[in-house]
C-alpha cells in the first residue's frame, strides 16, 4: 500500500483537515470516526481554525479508557478540550463505545453506516485500542491493554500505574465497515510498523495490517 510522506506535522494535520472538510462540506450529515492520542492535535486545530459547520455531523471515538469519563485524562475530557467544545457540534451527536455494545453499533449504522474513519496507529501497530491478537472479525469490547500501551499512553497521565489496564474499543470489523479510512502515523518511531502494517503479512499480530483488505485507505505519515 502507498504510504504519502508529508513534509512536515503542519502537512499532515492540513492535508487530513482537507479530507475532513470536504467530507464535511459535500455530506453535512456526515457520521464519522474520530481518534486521539497526539498524531491527531494539529488535525483538530486546523479543523477548529476553519470553523466549519458541524451541525449536522455525528461523531463516534475509536476507544476509551475504563474510567470515569469526566476524569481530565479520559478520551472524552480530550475530546472536549481539543475539539467539541471548540466546535459547534452537539454533545448529544457525539458517541463513545459503551456497554452493552450492541446498541453503540447499532447508532453506528443507522443512516448508511460511517463515512469516514480517521486512524492513528500504535507502536505496535494496534489501531483504536485493538492489540496485535486481536481479531480481524473483533467488534466493539472491553479489552486488556498491552504492556507496551500503557508504557506508550503513560506519557498522558502522571505515572505508569495511573494509566487503566481495560478500554472500550471499536473491534477490527467494526472499523472496516466504515466507507474511507484515512491513516495519520507521526514520528520516525512508527516509521518501521507502518511499513510491516501496510506492505508486510496481513496477520491479527500486526492489527493494522487489516486495512490492506479495504478498497478506500489512504496512508499519511510525516517524519
Ligand atoms: C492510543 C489510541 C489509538 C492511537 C494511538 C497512537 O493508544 N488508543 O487510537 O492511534 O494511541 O497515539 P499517538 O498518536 O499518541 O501516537
């Protein structure tokens, strides 16, 4: 799979806006899946710089922790901070996988199912909070998270011991119903699991490397 090389972090959170945006411009109901984590912070901001209209827009978060949502470490207090609250959307357009999960899937496909799915990769190549063994067939779940995730995702909270061991996660099948996929992948540390992902063995131990099965990715890294 081709893997776009932009030329800097400023590129990259301009050229996924752009998709964004005409996405947003061309569909204004549009239903999309949103990430965290940093790759995606200059993506929002440029988003919110543009003040789009997001009115009509329903948006549904890959993952988040087992933990109180309002905790300011959660995916929804970032969520807020670094987008909705920045934006005109309305709270109740915007999900997070909950339990039961068969309903949060359920809102997923309502009205043709997601337009656009907007992903980070982990340094282990998992996507969303779907870790290498996860499988290709997953749906949305409660999962452990690896060893190497919470060591990666500690830079967020004060220690180590403060990040939770369980999410909530959109499985891999779910994530593969959406219409598009854009891949974001910052740093030279995910340079080496980018390239296993999109061009290695398609195998549940390199989650990521599911997405050489969808007609409609594309893959935006910057150094
Ligand atoms: C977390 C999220 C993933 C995200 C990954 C990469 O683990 N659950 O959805 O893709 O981090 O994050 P970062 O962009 O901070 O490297």
């Amino acid at each position: 799979m081709e893997i776009n090389v932009l030329k800097d972090y400023s590129d990259l959170s301009v050229t996924v806006a752009d998709i964004v945006e005409a996405q947003l411009k061309e569909q204004p109901l549009s239903k999309l899946i949103l990430p965290t984590g940093s790759t995606p912070l200059g993506l929002y901001d440029e988003l919110v710089k543009r003040e789009l209209d997001w009115s009509h827009a329903i948006t549904f978060n890959l993952d988040e922790y087992l933990m109180n949502p309002d905790h300011p470490y959660s995916y929804h207090s970032y969520m807020r901070k670094n987008l909705f609250d920045r934006t005109n959307i309305y709270p109740d357009h915007c999900h997070f996988p909950f339990r039961p999960a068969i309903p949060f899937e359920d809102k997923m496909y309502t009205y043709n199912g997601i337009d656009l799915c907007i992903l980070g990769i982990g340094s282990n190549g998992h996507i969303a909070f779907n870790e290498p063994g996860s499988s290709f067939k997953s749906r949305t779940r409660v999962v452990d998270l690896s060893l190497q995730t919470i060591q990666d995702n500690s830079r967020f909270f004060d220690s180590v011991e403060d990040v939770p061991k369980q999410a909530i996660t959109m499985g891999l099948g779910t994530i593969m119903e959406s219409k598009k996929i854009i891949l974001m992948a910052n740093g030279t540390n995910k340079l080496t699991i980018l390239n296993v992902a999109m061009n290695g063995e398609i195998t549940e131990t390199v989650p990521a490397s599911i997405l050489q099965n969808h007609n409609n990715v594309e893959v935006y890294y910057c150094d």
